[in-house]
C-alpha cells in the first residue's frame, strides 16, 4: 500500500470528556501516515488543553481555533489546512476502530476515484442506546454491505457524518464544506449522490458512535426534524423531479402536512392521497384527500410517501410493485 497522506477533519466544542479516548484512537491507527486537523469551535471547557497537549507529543496533530463560529466552518478551516490525498472526518466524542483508516484507503486505492469509503458503524453510551438509534445502525449497515446508501437517501442520512473516506478531488468536485446548510452531513450525502460517488460495499465495523444527552445531534435546532424535510424536498425537487409528471404525496400526518406546506411556498402543484378513511374527501390547506387508488387514474405519477409506519410502508411498495412502479424513480420514501 502506498504511503498516501489521509487528513482527518474533526470539529470539537466541550468535548473534554471524550477527546483523551477520541485522540488515543487515532493515534493507535495500524496506518500511520496521517494529519488531524482540529478545530476548537469556542469551547468553554478544557478541551482545547487537552488537544494541545496531545499536539505537543505528536506533529501530526494540528490544533486551530475557529475563526468562525459553527460546525461548518470549523470543517471548511480544517479543509483548507489539509494537505493529503484522502480525506474523511472524525468526531471529537467517537473512537475508531485500530485499522479504520487502513481497511477506508485500501478500497479506495482499490475502486479508484468516484468512489467512497464507508464501513461499519456501533453506537454505544453508558446508558444505553435507545430503539430508534437501534434501528437506524441496523438500517445503516445493511445498506453499506450492499453499497446501496443512495436507494433510501429520502428516508434518512446513509452516509454516518464520522464514517467516510474520499478522494480529495472528488471531495471537491462535491463543493467540499462550501454550502452553508443543516444539516451538514445530510447535505454532503446528497451531494456524493448528485455527483455520482459509489458507495463501496464493506461488512468491516470500523466506528463506534457515541450517545449522550448533550450530543449536537440531539439539542442542537440545526438539526431538528424540519431542516431534513427541507433537505429531502431541496434535493428531490433538484434531482428526481420530473415537473411533466404529476406528483402525489401519501400521507397526511405531520411530515405530509409539512411536505404539503413547503411544496405551496413553492407553488408547485400537487395531488394527495391517503389510505385512512377519516381523512378522505376532507380538505387539507385547501387540498383535498383523494384515496390512494387514485393514482392509477392519473398519467406516469411521483409519488413522495410520508407514512412512516414499517408494516404500512412494506404495504405501500407492494401496491407500488402490482402497478409496475419503482422505488427512486417513480416512488421515494420520505421516512
């Protein structure tokens, strides 16, 4: 294996308790040839003498302040300092597993550019992990041992913020760090998928997530329910769309309601159709309910479904695949 360099991106704020795990993990990398860039993004803590006193027993770690304030410009910062081939992120509360950086470069030095490494990824916390965090590792990973991230990108992030690995052109190619939306990660998964990065299949597990109660992911508002429904619509509307075709929503809960709201902001024209019989034939912000077989009344449809339900959706894509439709193409998945 080639020596190439890899830079590791990694923001941190008030992380003092997890940064002494975070950093030895690194450090024991089986693949040596590596540069940290970390960002103190103002932290209030003793975070920023922890990182500096490991800065001082190794010169592959480089400390910065952010001059900004923000998860994303932290991430542009430790970009433009960085100087390898390879690029991928860390977060300051994680811990990767010893050849994670040596299982991420072989498949990318094996698939060549236009591609991304992923692996594996464990969430763990001393409380324990909750059903939905369950759910959405087991989800997770079985997209990645397929390389299939992008089939259900509308249902949720597929790529894990912390568990990636790319060309540095490629990254670039993607607009990097540049757009200034939330959620940050989310945003870049559409953007490796606008751009045609493969995902890489890969069955290692090669990160461990921490949960806590004061995570970002968990307080802060930038990643609150509404700024993925406006990611998921941004993206669609960009990149699956066809505006010749009509388009349906399926489901009036409250993610169809938001869906429904945010495509009117947007004057773009819309039928709805639901399957419960309380709803149909009432008026919804003036639209009405129509029962979901509608829509073999009408003419090549998209449908975005909005039913969040696991036995209700298995439902859906069977009735979907008895009327010859397809999944990312003619129906997504918005939950």
């Amino acid at each position: 294996m080639s020596q190439a360099l890899i830079s590791i991106l990694t923001p941190f704020k008030n992380t003092s308790e997890f940064l002494p795990e975070c950093l030895d993990s690194i450090i024991q990398q089986s693949y040596t040839h590596w540069e940290l860039l970390i960002i103190d993004d103002h932290s209030s803590d003793n975070s920023y003498a922890i990182v500096n006193e490991y800065a001082q027993n190794d010169a592959r770690i480089k400390l910065f302040k952010n001059s900004g304030s923000g998860i994303i410009n932290a991430l542009r910062l430790a970009f433009e300092k960085s100087s390898g081939t390879y690029i991928t992120r860390m977060d300051s509360d994680d811990i990767m597993h010893p050849k994670k950086l040596e299982f991420m470069l072989n498949d990318l030095q094996t698939h060549g550019k236009q591609h991304i490494a992923l692996g594996h990824v464990k969430y763990f916390s001393k409380t324990g992990i909750g059903d939905g965090y369950a759910k959405y590792e087991t989800w997770l990973n079985k997209l990645t041992s397929k390389g299939k991230n992008y089939s259900e990108i509308y249902k949720e992030c597929v790529i894990p913020s912390p568990c990636w690995m790319i060309h540095r052109e490629d990254l670039m190619t993607c607009e990097a760090f540049q757009p200034n939306r939330y959620p940050e990660d989310y945003d870049l998964t559409f953007r490796f998928y606008k751009h045609h990065i493969k995902c890489i299949p890969s069955n290692h597990l090669l990160h461990y997530w921490r949960d806590y109660s004061t995570r970002a992911s968990r307080t802060d508002s930038n990643y609150a329910e509404n700024h993925f429904l406006d990611i998921k619509l941004h993206y669609f509307l960009e990149l699956n769309y066809n505006p010749s075709r009509p388009l349906t929503i399926w489901g009036a809960g409250k993610k169809g309601k938001t869906i429904a709201k945010l495509l009117q902001e947007k004057n773009i024209d819309f039928i709805w159709i639901c399957d419960n019989p309380k709803k149909i034939g009432k008026h919804i912000y003036n639209v009405k309910l129509f029962n979901f077989n509608h829509l073999k009344t009408l003419k090549n449809p998209q449908s975005i479904i909005t039913v969040a339900n696991s036995k209700e959706q298995q439902i859906i894509k069977s009735y979907f695949k008895s009327i010859d439709m397809i999944v990312m193409k003619d129906f997504f998945f918005f939950c």
